[in-house]
C-alpha cells in the first residue's frame, strides 16, 4: 500500500532482500518528485539500514511500514515493525574493522541530523531519522519551459533534444499535465 497525500509517503511490505531494493527505489523517486534530490543518498542509506535490522532481527515476522515525510524543512523517514524489543546500540569501536553487521545505526547516526527509536503499543516499534530539508526555490517567471532555464545552443548537441523536468513549488505543481498528487508506483506487495 502506498498513500501520497501531498508530502506524506507509505510504503508497507516484507523486509526481504529484494524489497529493500525496491524500497529504496521508491524512496529516491519520491525525494525526485518533491525535489529534494540532495537527500536522496543519506534517505536512501538509513533506510536501506533500518530495513536491514528488521530483516536480521524482527521477531515474528518481517512485516513493515516505511513511511517518509516532510514538515517544513524536515524530512523524516521511520520504519515501523512488530517487534517490541528495542534495538541494541554498540560502541561503535568495538566492532571489528571486518565484521559484516554492527554498524548500521551508527551509520544512520553518522548520515542523520537526529535519529531515535520509540515504542510502539506492546507490540511493535518505530525507528526514524531525520535530515533538513533544503528550502525549495520559486521557479522564476523568466524560466523556459516547464521551468527550466533556457537553454544555450552551444550545449546541447546536433539534433540533441533537452531533457525533460519536471520543475514546481512545492505547495503548488506548475505541470498540469502530470496529476496533482501521483504516487510513487510500485510492485511491492503490500
């Protein structure tokens, strides 16, 4: 199940190998399409490692919900499971330099302007982190089509056709071709 009310994404499913892949896809689209392209990295990378705890050591199943949001200038990604149990944070120095597994939250911490860990019920939990979210900027009334700047003949190339933006504010989608509020799509059984 995804849901898409305006800057609010959802994505629930079985944190398998394979999902995590499709998860992080759609986490870096849906950062595309609110243009928040410089957070696509450090989002992609905490819940690629979120994910993975919940693959290692969820109990009783591997069921869970993504869910990515932004509030002003915040941008908070949070993976729910069913498993109570808190997670486990290591010193980080004591893991050895080739250990496979044990620094994953403290990756999160490294890319993360805050990050923490809540109860949820009696059965479950919540793992989140946070980035700030770059202000986005006006498109400029002068702008060329579908607000990007216009273009110089001298970089495109022969027969070189530009590529295709889509460029708005953030409250306000300037391409009315494109719905209002379209989803990030997915394959991924929910």
């Amino acid at each position: 199940m995804i849901s898409h009310p305006s800057r609010h994404c959802t994505v629930e499913l079985q944190a398998l190998p394979s999902r995590i892949g499709q998860v992080r896809r759609i986490v870096s689209a849906q950062l595309r399409y609110w243009h928040l392209d410089p957070l696509i990295d450090r989002a992609a990378l905490g819940v690629t490692e979120l994910l993975t705890n919940v693959h290692r050591h969820a109990q009783p199943d591997k069921t869970c919900v993504v869910e990515i949001e932004v509030r002003l200038d915040q941008l908070t990604v949070s993976v729910r499971d069913h498993d109570p149990r808190l997670p486990v944070v290591g010193d980080i120095d004591e893991v050895s330099p080739t250990a496979t597994c044990g620094r994953g939250l403290a990756m999160v911490a490294a890319v993360s302007e805050n990050w923490g860990v809540r109860p949820d019920g009696e059965s479950g939990k919540v793992v989140w982190f946070t980035l700030s979210a770059p202000t986005p900027t006006p498109v400029p009334a002068t702008a060329g089509a579908a607000g990007r700047p216009p273009r110089r003949a001298a970089a495109a190339g022969a027969g070189e056709k530009p590529a295709h933006r889509f460029v708005a504010e953030v409250e306000n989608p300037v391409d009315e071709r494109r719905a209002q509020h379209a989803p990030a799509r997915s394959a991924v059984a929910g």
